[in-house]
C-alpha cells in the first residue's frame, strides 16, 4: 500500500500545546440583543456597520520572508492556531484559489502566453503560512520574514495519501483552485483543490473505462495543459498542511471533486467526521468517517441522498455494482462523482460551504444558486443526523434561509459560527452580474451575520460591504473572537486592459486581493 511518511505529530501537538484544547474559542462574545448593520452599498470601499473598524494585514505580492517568497493571488479560505502560552501570536493559513492574469500580466486573459508567464501564475496560487503578532494597540500584524512564514503553490511537490499511485506518480506537483478548507483536531489545517479543470482540464471515462482529457474553452480557462503536460487526477483533492514545516499530502480518502471546503468535527467515538459540498450545478453533498481517530487518511466516503434522508457508502466493498463499475477503490475516488451518481445522490444547488452549529450539533450547507433551474438566489440548509450522532447513516434536512429580497441577501457562499454559536456568511454575486438583474437590490458582495438567539435570531444582518468586484471570503475568528478575519477577494474583477480598473483598493492603485482584520464591536 502507498502512503507518504506520517506528520511529525508529536512534535506538531507540543507546538500547540496538546491538541483540540490549544484550538478551542474562548469566551462567547455576543448577547445579539440589537446588532449594527448597513444597507446595500456600491462604493468601491470596504464598508463596515457602526463600531467596527478594519486593518489590512497582509496583500497580494508583500514579501514574507527572506527566501523571497510573496503572499498570492486571490487569497480565499482562512484558518488560525494559537501558539500555546501566547495569547498574543497565532499561526495563519490562507488559500490562494487563482492567479489574477490581467493584473499580473497587465493585460487581458491572454490566450497565449509564454512558458515563464504560465510559471508567475503557478506561484500565485496555493497558500500562505504566516506568523502573527498582536499589538499593544489590539492590531495583528504580520511577523516579517519569519522562518515560519512560507508558500505552498502549483510548482510544490506533494505526494499522495494513497492505497496506490494516481496516474502512474506517487505525487502530483502542486495545488490550485484552493477555495476553503477546514481544521483537524490535531493541529492542522486542509486546503480544498476546487476547480481544477480550469488549469489541467477534466479527464472523461466511457463506459468501457476509456479515458480522455478535454480542455475547458480558453475563456473558460488557463490553458496549463499546453505548457505542462500534468493528469487532472492529481487535482481536486483536500490537502493536509502541517503548519510548523509546510509537509502536505493529498487525502485522496476524502474523494475527488470539486471541493469548496473540509468542515472536520469529532464523533462520540473519537474519530473524525468530514462534510463537504461540491461546488457545482447539481452536484453532491459528502460525508467522510475515518477508519480511526488522529487521521484522514482511510475511512468510508459517503454521498447524501436527501430525498430519502440516507447517506450512501461509496465504498467497493459494500456495493456490487461499484465493484462492477470500478476495478479499485483508488479509481472510484477518482471519479466520485460518477459513483455518486450511480448509487443514487441528491443533486443539489451549488452546494459550497459546510458549518456546524457549536450548540445545537447541526449541520449548515450553503447552497448559493442554481440558475438553470430557475433558482438565482440560493438558500442556506440544514442537515439534522439521527440522533445527534455524527456517525449516523440517517439524517434529517429542511431549507433554514432562502436567498432572494425577502431575506436581503443572494448567493450564499462561506458560512461560519462565531463562539456565541450565530452563524457568519459571505455572499458571492459574480462581478458580471454585480447590479444587474435579478441581483441590482443586493449592492455589493456582503458580509451577513445571522443571530441565533435573542430578539433578531433568524434575520441576516448585513456588516460589511464590499469593494467593486470583490467578494468577502474566508471569515475566521480569533480563538478569543475578538477578531474576525476575512479575505477581499479579487477587487477589480472585470477590469479590462490596457490598465483600466473598475477598483483602486485597497490603496488607491492597481486592485489587490487582501486579507483584513475587523476589530471592533465584539463585546468581552
């Protein structure tokens, strides 16, 4: 059986001092008794409610450290660990998802580029580690050129947590389309390989197992394919980061898809469960048991069939016709999405985001739309297991919150709990249809809070507004939740060369993609 060498765990848990405890939030933070809000907004500014406050931490190109190494593009998912005995310095993670072509190159998607242009854009994307430090003003600054501070991107080597090899290799060379992520209980973080078909294309298989590769059209895509001739299977997996060295594998467990993100959380029995959305038209919702506690490496993939309020094993060894369809369990979790589809999964609206509610145990998916269909808004929905049991084989399930102008909100994306226990969301409105019907009621792309008790709980609270093209990603709190994190995602988007930007933020030239830290109106 392949499989890389295990993460230095012993010295990873001594670093964060002992494990789940050196990650748990502190003290609840808010009675949601009448919140602050704004309304919908189209200034290219970040715009925040009444008594709060933003600093930029950290931007697209700032060096980080003496290897010259810069932050990425288009900085997406975020996550944060204590260092233990410091309340005052955290280790940050942040994904990478795309590289920006116009701004990089200073012109238009370009078609055809050359070999050094394609290799700029695969350091752009991936993610960061940086260590943090806080101010005796309360601000988190980033430590400058720290050895902790490193990039992973799509030149890094990673190998593969594997019964065998993919494609032939024990690795794959690099990542991309990171979107979220999530944390595991032992100190590290899981970066989510989305739409990866956008760089290597997507490999099709007929029903006599033959495969080809098509590329996606070059609009639709970078064109990685023509410089570097790299499988699409060694893309859209999760990808386990330990945080102290930047060691990473890809958890080809978990299945193969287009992943938003890996929300982890513990069962009664110790061992760990993982929901995921897959971020496309009628895709699928997932759910992974791992075999024993303290790794992701082996369990049991499963798919949701909500109609029936069942979770459907993907698993050779208890389906026939998936020991018929597929020669191993390595090639079905290649192609998950074809074994989903043959047992029976629900197809869904996008399903993108996955959080679970600290006090009530359920389980929230963002759904942001799906426009073929007819629906434009999407809707946030909830998932309730039997029993409270994460390991449970049924659930049950209803729509918590439509998207659409009842609601004031459209295209739910990143969802997040706050240690009070209410629920955070980003929304994400393509930059094209930014203002455009049926979205011109809705302003910029926003930042919601949804109190989950008290007077106002069920009503989404618009924070925070965007800049122009932009979306809010990522929301992150600190373990004391006095600080939320939150990346700026793409300003600028429908910029067209030559150099004319429909945004200047965050500092008044060329567009930047940032990470912000909001302070403010978060009560001890």
């Amino acid at each position: 059986m392949f499989s890389v060498d295990p993460f230095d765990r012993r010295r990873l848990l001594e670093f964060l001092g002992g494990g789940m405890a050196a990650v748990a939030f502190g003290k609840a933070a808010w009675s949601a008794t009448s919140l602050p809000q704004i309304g919908p907004d189209r200034r290219d500014q970040l715009v925040l409610a009444s008594g709060f406050r933003h600093d930029v931490l950290v931007k697209w190109r700032d060096p980080i450290n003496t290897r010259g190494e810069a932050f990425g593009a288009c900085n997406d998912f975020i996550a944060v660990l204590p260092r233990p005995g410091l309340q005052d310095e955290l280790i940050m993670w942040v994904n990478h998802e795309s590289p920006d072509v116009m701004l990089l190159h200073d012109g238009q998607h370009l078609i055809q580029r050359t070999r050094e242009q394609v290799l700029q854009e695969q350091e752009q994307v991936g993610g960061s580690l940086l260590r943090l430090k806080r101010q005796a003003d309360g601000r988190w600054t980033v430590v400058p050129n720290d050895p902790l501070n490193r990039r992973i991107s799509g030149l890094t080597p990673i190998p593969f947590a594997s019964e065998r090899r993919i494609a032939g290799e024990a690795e794959a060379i690099g990542t991309m389309g990171n979107c979220a992520g999530g944390q595991t209980p032992w100190g590290t973080f899981l970066t989510c390989e989305e739409n990866t078909d956008e760089y290597y294309g997507v490999a099709l298989y007929s029903n006599d197992g033959l495969r080809r590769v098509e590329a996606l059209p070059p609009r639709e895509s970078y064109g990685w394919q023509k410089y570097f001739g790299r499988p699409p299977e060694h893309y859209g997996w999760v990808v386990e980061v330990e945080p102290l060295t930047g060691a990473a594998k890809k958890l080809t467990a978990l299945g193969r898809f287009a992943h938003e993100g890996a929300t982890v959380v513990t069962a009664r029995d110790g061992r760990q469960v993982v929901y995921m959305g897959d971020d496309e038209t009628d895709q699928c919702i997932y759910k992974f048991v791992s075999d024993r506690a303290g790794s992701l490496e082996k369990g049991i993939l499963y798919v949701a069939d909500v109609t029936r309020g069942r979770w459907l094993p993907l698993d050779r060894r208890l389906n026939s016709s998936l020991r018929t369809a597929f020669h191993d369990q390595t090639e079905l979790l290649i192609r998950t999405r074809d074994a989903a589809k043959m047992v029976g999964g629900t197809p869904m609206d996008r399903p993108e985001a996955i959080a679970i509610d600290p006090k009530r145990g359920d389980v929230y998916v963002s759904l942001t739309n799906n426009k073929p269909k007819g629906n434009y808004h999407g809707s946030l929905f909830k998932i309730m297991e039997k029993g409270g049991d994460y390991l449970a084989e049924e659930f049950r399930s209803e729509t918590f919150l439509m998207g659409g102008t009842q609601n004031g909100f459209s295209c739910p994306d990143n969802i997040k709990f706050d240690p009070a226990g209410h629920l955070w969301m980003t929304c994400d409105v393509s930059g094209s249809a930014i203002g455009k019907a049926p979205y011109e009621a809705f302003g910029n792309n926003a930042l919601f809070v949804i109190p989950m008790s008290g007077p106002q709980a069920g009503t989404p609270l618009r924070i925070a507004s965007a800049p122009n093209d932009a979306e809010f990603t990522g929301p992150c709190f600190s373990p004391d939740g006095q600080t939320l994190f939150l990346s700026v995602q793409h300003p600028g988007e429908m910029s067209q060369a030559p150099r004319t930007y429909t945004s200047s933020w965050p500092d008044g030239g060329k567009p930047r993609s940032a990470v912000v830290a909001i302070r403010g109106a978060f009560p001890s």
